[in-house]
C-alpha cells in the first residue's frame, strides 16, 4: 500500500511539497463530481419531475458542488503566486510557459481528441461542424468563439478561465510583490477585489458569455494570490494551528454554498468566505492534519485527470443504469448508484493517471517520452530493414 501511495504521489521536482495543497485539491474535486453525478442520475434514472420536496433540497444542496471549481481557481492563484511570494527565483515567462505546455497540454489535447472521436459518433455532428468546437476547445477559445461552454466536454470551460489568468499571473503577481510594504499591499489587494467585484456586476460580468472568462472569475484567483502572501510571508502566524479555524472553514465552505449565485452581496461574501477557508487550511489543527493524510492529497494530486475523464465516464456509467430503471426513492438511488459510479471513476483515474497524465509531471518528462518513442521507433526500422 505504501508502494502504491508513493508510485500515485505527485513528483516534486526538486520543490517543497505542501501535502494540504493536494489536500485542498481533493476537496474541490469531490463536490463537483458529486454535482455531475446527481445531474446524469436524474437525467438518465430518476427524472427531476419526480423528486419530492426532501429531494429537491438534498438536490439543491448537491448542486453546490460548483464551489470545487471556484476553489480550484483560489487555489490556481494560490500556487502560481506562491514562487514569488517566498521570492525563489528569478522570473523567466519562457520556462513558465514551456513548463504548462510540457506538463498540462499533452494530456489535455489527447482527452479532447479521444472525446472528439467519441462525440462525432454518438452525435451525428458534421465533421466540419464538430473541428470547429474541437480546434476552438483545443485553443482554449471555445467560450469566445461560440459564447457557450465546450460540447465535447462542457467542464473544460473553467481550463480556458485557467489558461487567461495563467497568461497574465506572473505580472499580476510581480507587480503585487514589488510593494515591500507587506500591510499596504494586502490592504490594496483587499480594496481591489472589493471594487472589481463591484465593477464586475455593474457591467454583467457575471453572467453568460463573461462569466466563463477572466472577466467573470479573477476574484477567486486573486484571493488565492492573497492566500499565497499570508502563507509565504506571516510564517509565525501559521505555524500556530487552532480548533476555532477548523470551525471557521466548516462555516467558510457552508457560506460558500449558500452565496453562490449572480448577487453582488452575495458575491462579496462568496469571496470573504473563500478567503476565510484557505486561511482554515493553513490554521485549523484539524482541517490542515486531514487535508494532509495519507489518502486525501494522493487523489487531490490526480485532480487534473479526475476533472478531465468524469463527466463522459458519469454519462456513460448513468446511461447504462438508466436502462434498468429504478425502483426507489430517490435519495436510496442515488447512493446506491454512486456507490457504483465512484469506485469505477477512481480506479479509472488512477490508471489514466499514471499512464497518461504523470509522466509529463516529471521534469523533463516530455523529453524523456519523446526519446523512448525514438527509440522505440529506431529499433522497429532496424527489424525491419534487417
């Protein structure tokens, strides 16, 4: 078992490992594919129109499994910031951007291609039609193209609100550190998320085509570089953990369900309560130990492949069940089938993991694949002109 935990542990690279990150991975991952799960099982299964009032709230609180993706963007913020925070390196947006293409690309283009090939078929899309959401998808331009998320596989319209604050995080964050003055530039931070907020739903932004872009979503990133100041640069304050903060993230996450929506108060406690959970991770005794258990940062670690291959696998999974129909209530069928779904998505992730995703995270390894593949290639020619 240990074996197994070090073979599926992220590869460090020669970084300090921060187990809670991977932690905090895991706790976004969960809720949305919990999400995605109930919205197939009352698609293909149960029916919407047949929950009662009971489901519908348990329904409506599944649905808010949407907060993991928005964590997910604090948490991007979080890490590309982090380097500079601690004031590493020197910054090179060349081996920043070759390092994303190298590590992140490689998976992603073979998903969207093998989903591509699977949707032409089972749609009945034109291939000329299908290229253009396919090559838009791959560009990650497929929201400002067709103003509406991907149809190969919708989730990877938050990886195109990814890949534009990943174009602009390290000036974002250079320009942040320059100000020595750590209290000053917080406060300025703090100030600048209150008034984009603001800006944001004056103008609409939170709404279709903006929300799924930068436009819509760079509060989230920009709490997580705060996170990344207050984790890099009050290091006495962190080492002291506490049960109030374990209290205050199971009340931060509970915030964030119920605020997450198009109103501007709303919004401004969605942002204070998703500060206020990266601040439990760092602090709360409880929370940081289980975050950093065993288990939990190994399968946050596999977030990526997780978040890529759900979706198509909970609609294949669902559509077969819904075949069978069911004959009980609706909460006792959807555990039922999750007990079902959830283990076939993790085993197959933890495969598509090792096989496809990690190594590409290993330093060189896109180098080191391409000179395998060489030599494999150069061994076959010898065979055959032998």
């Amino acid at each position: 078992m240990n074996r197994l935990l070090k073979k599926l542990t992220r590869p460090q690279n020669g970084n300090s490992y921060l187990a809670f990150v991977d932690g905090i991975r895991f706790v976004a991952i969960l809720p949305v594919v919990l999400l995605h799960a109930n919205e197939r099982f009352l698609r293909y299964v149960y029916g919407e129109e047949n929950l009662n009032a009971a489901g519908e709230q348990i329904s409506y609180l599944i649905s808010r499994g949407a907060i993991g993706v928005m964590i997910f963007f604090a948490l991007s913020g979080f890490v590309l910031a982090l380097p500079l925070a601690r004031q590493q390196y020197s910054f090179s947006y060349k081996k920043y951007f070759t390092r994303r293409l190298e590590r992140l690309e490689p998976p992603y283009i073979f998903w969207m291609s093998l989903f591509a090939i699977i949707f032409l078929f089972k749609s009945g899309m034109g291939l000329d039609e299908l290229a253009g959401h396919y090559f838009s998808s791959i560009f990650y331009v497929h929201n400002l193209v067709y103003s509406d998320f991907p149809i190969i596989n919708p989730v990877a319209w938050s990886l195109e609100v990814e890949i534009q604050y990943y174009l602009i995080a390290p000036f974002v964050a250079i320009l942040y550190f320059n100000q020595r003055d750590t209290l000053l530039r917080r406060v300025l931070l703090a100030l600048g998320l209150l008034f984009f907020i603001v800006y944001q739903h004056v103008f609409g932004w939170q709404f279709q085509p903006f929300r799924a872009s930068i436009l819509g979503q760079l509060q989230h990133f920009l709490i997580g570089l705060l996170a990344a100041d207050l984790y890099a640069n009050s290091k006495e304050w962190i080492k002291t953990k506490h049960w109030k903060y374990d209290l205050l993230g199971i009340s931060s996450v509970v915030v964030m369900m119920f605020t997450w929506t198009d109103d501007l108060e709303k919004a401004l406690f969605f942002s204070l309560a998703l500060m206020m959970f990266f601040i439990s991770t760092f602090k709360g005794r409880t929370i940081h130990a289980v975050l950093s258990y065993r288990w939990i940062p190994v399968i946050g670690g596999m977030c990526y492949t997780i978040y890529l291959t759900h979706l198509p696998l909970l609609e294949l999974i669902y559509s077969f069940i819904g075949k069978f129909g069911y004959s009980t209530t609706y909460l006792s069928g959807l555990t039922i089938s999750l007990i079902v779904a959830l283990p076939i998505i993790l085993f197959s992730s933890i495969v598509f993991y090792l096989v496809i995703e990690r190594p590409f995270m290993k330093k060189d390894g896109f180098h080191q694949l391409l000179e395998k593949s060489r030599s494999l290639l150069g061994r076959r020619l010898a065979k055959t002109q032998q």
